[in-house]
C-alpha cells in the first residue's frame, strides 16, 4: 500500500510540474502599462542627440508608421508631432 501512494504523490508532482512549466507565466517578463513618453523614447533611440528622431533612429510600430507621424514630411518626429501622433492599434491575440 505504501508503494501506491508514493507512485500518486510522484505522479501529481510530476503533472504540477508539468502544469507549471507549460502555462506558467514568465517572472522577468516587461509588463508596460502605458506608451512611453516622447523623453523616454530620445533616451532610448536618438542616436545623435539632437532632440528628434529620424527613420533610420527608431525601430518597431514607430518606425512602421514613420510618415504617419512625421506630418510635415521633413524626415523627422519632434516632441509635437508625437503627441499628434495616432495611436497603434493593439495587436489581436489567437
């Protein structure tokens, strides 16, 4: 009888191992609540530092929706023009 119910405990160990593992939710994992700030951006990507940002300085749905944002097509986006900015649409989950 002994035997049975250390067979049980390894196997309800092992499926909440299991279970853990496969739908588990990563610990270290970024969670951003809101868009960063136009400041935060300029930390992040302005390569050069002059205050603004070009195409070739930024990455991700900025640099998709580039001409978008950049409305008076001089190949920048100043703080004004991101504020302006439309908002990226949220992508859908399956």
């Amino acid at each position: 009888m002994k035997s049975n119910g250390f067979k049980t405990a390894v196997v309800v160990f092992g499926i909440m191992m299991i279970s853990n593992i496969s739908f588990g939710q990563p610990q270290d994992r970024k969670e951003r609540k809101e868009p960063p700030t136009f400041s935060e951006l300029l930390k992040e990507m302005d390569k050069n530092e002059d205050g603004k940002l070009s195409k070739s300085e930024l990455k991700g749905p900025l640099k998709e929706d580039f001409a978008k944002v950049d409305t008076d097509e001089d190949g920048f986006i100043t703080e004004e023009e991101f504020k302006k900015a439309p908002k990226p649409q949220r992508r859908k989950r399956n």
